[in-house]
C-alpha cells in the first residue's frame, strides 16, 4: 500500500480532532506520536533490520531521561559538598575493581583464576561500599523535599537529548556483550529482565535522580507561556488572529515543540533510509533473512548484531530524552515496561516491520487510537447504558470499564493487521531477483 495517502488520511484525522475537539489536543497527539515514531525507528532498526526481539525499550527510555535530568538540572552545591566527594571514590573504585578482574582473568587461568577474581570482586565491592553509602546518606540528607540528589551540569537540554542516546547506547553494548548470543526467546527474557533492573535502579537511586519523589520543572527549549503572554509582539499576534493570548499561548508552544522533534525525527529517518540501503544494511537483512547461511560466508553475526542493537538503543534513548522535555519532569514509576513496550511493537508490526516509512505511520496512526480510544469508549458506553436505570450496576461497570477498551483495541487491531495484511500497511520494500 502506497504510504502518501495513508499520511494524508492520518494529517485529516487530526485536523478533525482540532476542529471538533481542541487544537491543543491535536497538537499533544502529533507531539508525543513524533516520539513515538522516533522509538519506533529504534525498535525497527532492531528488529527490521537484523530480528533482534528487544522487549526492554522502556528501560532504554528511561536512560534517555537521566541523560536529560543530569544534563540540564542545575548541580545542587550543597549536595555535592556534602557527598560528591565519596560518589567520585566509590566510582573510582569500582572502575578499579572492574580493571584488576579484568586483568586477573586475561592473565590468570583455571583455580587460581576463580580465587583471584572472587576475591578481588569481594574487596572490590567492600571498598566501593565503603565510601559509597556515607556519601549517598549524605547527599539524599540535603533538603529531601525539593533537592535531596546532586542535580545536573546546567547545560541546554537539547544536548540532553544527544546526551540520552549516548547513555543508551553504552548501556546497550553492557547489555549486548551480554545477552546477544542467547537464542531470541531467551534475549526477549534477559532484555526484559535488563530493563527492570535498570528502572529499578533508577527509581531506588534518589541521589541519582531523586528517585520516585521525581525531578520537576526540567528546563525547556521553548519558551513557557506565561512568558510568550507577557510580550508585546504575541499580544498583536493574537489581537490580529482575534485568540485568547492564554489559549493561543499553549498552541504556539506545541507548534514549537512539534518543529523541533520534526527536525530530529527528519534527521533520524534520513540517517536510517541512508544505513537500511547501504552495503551494510543489506549485509545486515541478509542475516537476519538466513543467519546460517551469512555465517558461512563469513558474517560475524554477533558483532553486528551488538552494533545494530546498540545504534536502535542510541535512536530509542534520544526519544525518552525528547518525551521527559515535552512533559517537563522525569517519572521513574511512569515507565510500565510490559505496557508501553507492547503499543511501540504494536506500531512497528502495524506500520511494517523493516519499513522506516511504515514505522513512522504505524506511530502516528496507533498513538492516535491509543488517545482518542477513552473519549470514544466512554461515547460508546454511554449509548450502550442509556436505557439502562441510572442506579443500574451493569451501566455503572460498563462506563467504568470504558477506559480499558484502548487495550482491547489494540490487541482487535494487530489480529486484524496479523490476518489481513501481515507485512503491514507499509510492507518492507523487496529486492527484484534479476
């Protein structure tokens, strides 16, 4: 199916929502589908590309948003004067201790290699703690209610953003070393795994990133509203469009954010057509496609593998960066792995697997379902139960469970995609034999 009318008949739907609903709702729809496309492109360079199953995209995610939190949060003197000292020690230990095991099992071997390297990890971890645990008591001590972590490098956030990919991506080559030579059931269960681990960390580290007191009022790259109001050239704006400031203050703001993750999601798509269509991206589906047969020429699949893995986690990482900016805090406990996992595969599978266009599509048409799924179960229920007597339990049930049925759609529109067009709306683009 040709994508170009699908897009025109997705731009409709939401001109729609601004006209009949709001244009601010339609606005936050194609702002956090902007997102959604860019994890999207992720998942799809993973799994498009080369068939990695990664079920821990939330925790990627939500290194994005430290990356953000400790890139743009102005530092917190106190705190570091209190414990900065002992984090930098425990680290310098522990980078010490990862050093001398390294070194003990390149030079040592069999018994003594285990002795060694057990020992080593036990003096290692007492040291690290040593200094570690004063230094974390120190630091979540200082003003718990508004600081209590050491904040951040002050710098623009939008260098969190390249900062946040960064981050992933070295998470993501840990994690590969890893995991990448299991059988892709077993990777799906360890990246899972990973990905609680790392949103366990995050949400019980408080010195890191406050834990699950959360960080607000994250710097922004727009500006705010009440400042756009406060200024003379926006007040002739909106006397000239004949808007309320307050109201035309909260479009123009969306419309800002939406240029700039349309930038970003312009340069990544560019630079995923450019990677799909080179010589390694086709090196790259042919082991996917058969990777027996790519191991017999040659192919270290395990290396590529672990590069594409780690250039998905990079693109997924920008994205939890982009997504904390545009809410303006970071929510450990807002990451739901199994949740949100599902609706960025749901938009892949839909969009078509391999295909960066269909990914984009599958993002923007599932998120738009995903939001507007409430409003029209609610609609729905309430035709349902309009005969019903008002003190009725089956009514009062059904209104309740309204909500729920954006899941129920979810899972109705991947059976019917998986049945009807398993490829797709946008099926991935074959090669002619000949």
């Amino acid at each position: 199916m040709k994508p170009f009318p699908l897009f025109i008949l997705m731009g409709l739907a939401l001109v729609a929502v601004g006209m009949f609903q709001s244009w601010n709702v339609a606005l936050a729809i194609v702002n956090l589908s902007l997102i959604s496309a860019i994890m999207a492109l992720g998942v799809n360079i993973q799994w498009g590309y080369a068939g990695i199953f990664n079920v821990g995209i939330m925790g990627f995610a939500a290194l994005g948003g430290v990356a953000a939190v400790l890139f743009s949060m102005p530092p917190v003197g106190e705190a570091w004067r209190a414990g900065g000292t002992g984090i930098a020690l425990a680290g310098l230990a522990l980078g010490a201790t990862i050093f001398v095991v390294a070194m003990l099992v390149r030079h040592l071997s069999g018994t003594r290699r285990r002795v060694a390297v057990t020992l080593a990890i036990i003096a290692g971890y007492a040291v690290t703690r040593m200094a570690y645990d004063p230094a974390v008591d120190a630091i979540e001590s200082v003003d718990p209610a508004a600081t209590g972590y050491l904040g951040g490098l002050g710098l623009p956030i939008v260098l969190g953003w390249a900062a946040g990919g960064v981050l992933a991506a070295g998470v993501a080559w840990v994690v590969g070393k890893i995991s990448l030579g299991l059988r892709s059931d077993y990777l799906a269960i360890a990246t899972l795994g990973i990905s609680e681990i790392l949103l366990a960390v995050i949400k019980n580290e408080d010195w890191l990133t406050r834990g699950v007191k959360n960080v607000t009022g994250l710097p922004r790259p727009v500006p705010y509203e009440v400042e756009l109001q406060e200024t003379q050239w926006f007040a002739d704006l909106a006397l000239r469009l004949g808007q309320d400031p307050g109201a035309l203050s909260g479009i123009f703001v969306k419309l800002l954010y939406a240029g700039l993750f349309l930038v970003v999601l312009i340069v990544l798509y560019w630079l995923s057509e450019r990677a799909l269509r080179s010589p390694w991206g086709r090196m790259m589906r042919a082991i996917r496609d058969n990777r027996d047969a790519a191991e017999a020429m040659g192919k270290d699949v395990t290396a590529r593998h672990l590069q594409v893995f780690v250039l998905g986690s990079a693109v997924v990482g920008i994205a939890g960066a982009m997504l904390v900016t545009l809410d303006g805090q970071f929510t450990p406990t807002s990451y739901q792995p199994l949740r949100y996992t599902f609706l960025i595969w749901v938009m892949v599978i839909v969009g078509g697997s391999g295909n960066n266009t269909g990914s984009v599509l599958g993002a923007f048409v599932i998120w738009f379902l995903w939001v507007q799924a409430e409003p029209a179960g609610l609609w729905l229920m309430s035709i349902v139960t309009d005969r019903l007597p008002d003190d009725s339990a089956i009514a009062g049930h059904l209104l309740e469970a309204a909500p729920h049925l954006r899941l129920f759609l979810m899972g109705l529109i991947l059976l019917i995609v998986l049945r009807f067009s398993p490829r797709g709306l946008v099926p991935e683009r074959r090669a002619r034999a000949g």
